[in-house]
C-alpha cells in the first residue's frame, strides 16, 4: 500500500481523477494551507461520483481535521457516501 499525503484541494482534484480506482483509503482535512478550497470541496467531489456512479468500489473515508464546523461537514457528506453505497 502506498500513502500520498497530499496539502491543496488542485492536488487532490488532479490525483482522484487520475487514480480513483486505485484509491481504497481517504484522511480529510478541513482546512488545506492557503487555498481558497476545502477538505469539504474534495470529498464533494467523491460524493458526486458515487452519486453517478463512477465508483463503483468502497473507499474508507476518514475526517482527522481538528476544525470542529469544518470536521462536521466532511462527516456529513461520508455519512451521505455510506448511505448510497
């Protein structure tokens, strides 16, 4: 298994098109250095393709942001992932 650690919501846009079906484990922060772009932004973008049906394989999604409003959104919507799986 191999662990990118990756810092800015561009990063992870241009890594998860490129391997998600690769990918079979996600940590979010919330708040990604000086982007004007969250960890909500990025795990919206793996709702959306659960909710087309792009994914078509279970991706443990983890929130470690020590933000508390921005934790609870992220949790929100892998609460909405689990629900469509």
């Amino acid at each position: 298994m191999k662990m990118t650690i990756i810092r800015n919501y561009d990063d992870f846009a241009f890594t998860w098109h490129h391997n998600k079906q690769y990918i079979n484990y996600i940590s979010f922060d919330h708040d990604l250095g000086n982007d004007n772009k969250t960890g909500y932004n990025a795990i919206c973008l793996i709702e959306k393709d659960y909710y087309h049906g792009i994914i078509s394989h279970d991706i443990e999604l983890n929130c470690h942001s020590a933000n508390p409003v921005g934790a609870a959104r992220i949790n929100q919507v892998i609460e909405n992932i689990k629900k469509r799986r």
